[in-house]
C-alpha cells in the first residue's frame, strides 16, 4: 500500500468496504476533436480510443512503425459487441483475475458524451441494466458536456450509485494545448468542472507529463488548477509516444523527446507535492501495449515504477500535498 499519496485503492476500500474493479466499455462513440475542421484530433491519440485491454477485437492492427492516417484512427476498429456482452466479458476477466465481487461501470472510449441526450440514455441505462454498480464513470472532453447532458449524468445518482465524469485536461497552458491540438481552453475545461459540481458530480482529471515544452512551472501549475478547481481525482499519465499518431513524426524527426524514468520519478513527485493533499490519485503512469509504442522503450512497468516512487519520496520526506 503507497503511503505517500492519496491513492484510489485506498479511497474505494474506505468508501465501500473492499476493493471496486473497472469495467470499461466501449459504448460506440466518436470524438468531436477528430472532425475534419479540428485536424485529426490530439497529437498523442493513435486512434484506439483508450480501450480496456480485455475489450480490444483488432489490436493487431496497431504498430508503433504505423503512419498517421485520421481516415484509418477513425474507422480501423470495428464497432465491439453489444455493452452488455462487454460487461459481461469484463466482469469474467476481473473476477477470474482478481476475484472481483463490486464493480464501477466505466465509459471509457472516445468521447463518451458525444451523441444525442436520447441515445446517451439509451447506452447509459443498457449498462446500468446489466448489474448492480457502485459508480458509472464517463470520459469525456471539457468542450463536449451541455447542461442537458450533466442534467442526465446528475439523474443516475442514487445512494447506491456515485457518478463520475473524467475530462481530460492536460495541461494548465493554453499553449500546450494548442500545440498538441486538443481543441479547448483551459478556461474550458475550468467551466465543465464548475458546471458539473454544480449538477452533484464528481470530477476526475486527466494529466500528462512531459508535453512538448513542459518543465517544472507547467507541472506545477496544473496540480495546482486542479486542486482549485476542486476536481476530487486525478489520472496522470507520462508522454507515450505510439505509432500512428501526430506526435509521432516529431518525435522521429528529432524534435521532441520522452523522460526517462528518473526524469519521470522527478515530475510526478514535483506534481505531487503540489497537488492538493485529498484528491485521489487514481493513476500515475500512462500503460501502451509495447508494440505500439516507440517512446519511451525502457521503462520498469507500473509497480515498479510507483515503488520508485514511494521509495523516493519516503527518502525525501516529501509527500501529496505538502506544497500545495
């Protein structure tokens, strides 16, 4: 169990009594930042939408030798089964695996509010119908979340059911979001969290490490918006660079690079420390399939690297929050 930091495993044991386990689903969505008009969406994403590992029908298709090609991201996966057979491959996966008994529902892929408020309905109850859930989770972008859509999100919570949305943020720098292409403002994303607590929700965010430009400052900067923000969890994720995406080009032309692991170990625990003491860390390291991705290509997996960390940080005294 990590000491240093305010982690997820804990926060889920304290709230429901043992551990709750993630099924993600792909609920057949697209991403508005793909359009034609914004470009061919983010420069890390390789098209597969941040499917759960279980849940992947053409992963072979993926290589980190892969051109970009926005016609290809779009269409290369084939729409998976239906959601329930999803939950119901999930569910065998993580009890067989782990034993899992509680579940979260978890909309995990593209843009997961990006449809009508009716069809959102529709998907969202054929999940919830599926079986008992603890919390139903949907990833989304800040730009993509109208007040009808919150007002349903807020209508499926329940004192058996918490609802959370996970906007992907980034970075605090407008800069760095205009760089990477991903089509909204940090005050965007400032006014979907608002917009969202205002309708009973609680908020994770996404942030990545190691953005072309980035440094100490920007990392600082972002812990600390989304303390202010008052987003309850957190997912930090370290630049991947993987086949067939726009970063990819620069990465091989030389033009930008991935941190190393004691780079890596370096910026999380700065973000760390300015993070504020009681949001939940639900993630701090980005997980590619190795064969899709060419940076960084030496790296320890994941619980070797947030043993690093918990070490480092015991070492220097430091802990979540403590600069915040």
């Amino acid at each position: 169990m990590y000491s240093r930091w305010n982690a997820y495993s804990s926060y889920l044991k304290a709230r429901y009594g043992e551990p709750v386990y993630r099924i993600g689903v792909d609920g057949g969505f697209s991403c508005p930042n793909r359009d034609r008009e914004r470009h061919g969406g983010c420069a890390f994403c390789d098209g597969t939408g941040s499917i759960a590992v279980y849940q992947r029908s053409a992963e072979s298709g993926y290589r980190r030798t892969a051109a970009y090609d926005a016609k290809r991201a779009d269409t290369i996966l084939p729409r998976l089964l239906s959601i329930r057979e999803q939950i119901e491959r999930g569910r065998e996966f993580l009890g067989r695996r782990y034993g899992a008994r509680l579940f979260s529902l978890s909309f995990q892929s593209w843009t997961n509010t990006y449809d009508s408020v009716d069809n959102l309905r529709r998907i969202y109850d054929e999940g919830l119908s599926a079986m008992p859930f603890r919390e139903m989770i949907v990833s989304t972008r800040p730009d993509c979340v109208g007040e009808d859509v919150l007002a349903l999100l807020e209508s499926y919570i329940s004192p058996d059911l918490d609802v959370w949305v996970e906007f992907g943020l980034q970075s605090a720098s407008d800069g760095t979001l205009k760089a990477i292409n991903r089509g909204h403002t940090v005050a965007d994303y400032v006014d979907a969290v608002e917009r969202a607590h205002d309708h009973h929700l609680k908020v994770a965010t996404h942030a990545i490490l190691g953005l072309p430009g980035e440094g100490r400052e920007d990392f600082i900067r972002t812990a600390r918006l989304i303390g202010d923000v008052g987003s309850e969890a957190v997912k930090v994720h370290n630049l991947h660079v993987a086949g067939g995406t726009l970063i990819a080009s620069s990465y091989l032309a030389g033009d930008i690079t991935v941190m190393s692991e004691e780079r890596t170990l370096e910026s999380t625990e700065i973000f760390l420390r300015h993070l504020r003491a009681d949001v939940v860390v639900e993630r701090l390291i980005s997980e590619t399939p190795y064969h899709r991705l060419l940076a960084p290509r030496v790296f320890p997996d994941k619980s070797k690297f947030l043993q690093h960390l918990e070490r480092r940080m015991e070492e220097h005294g430091t802990r979540q929050g403590d600069q915040a």
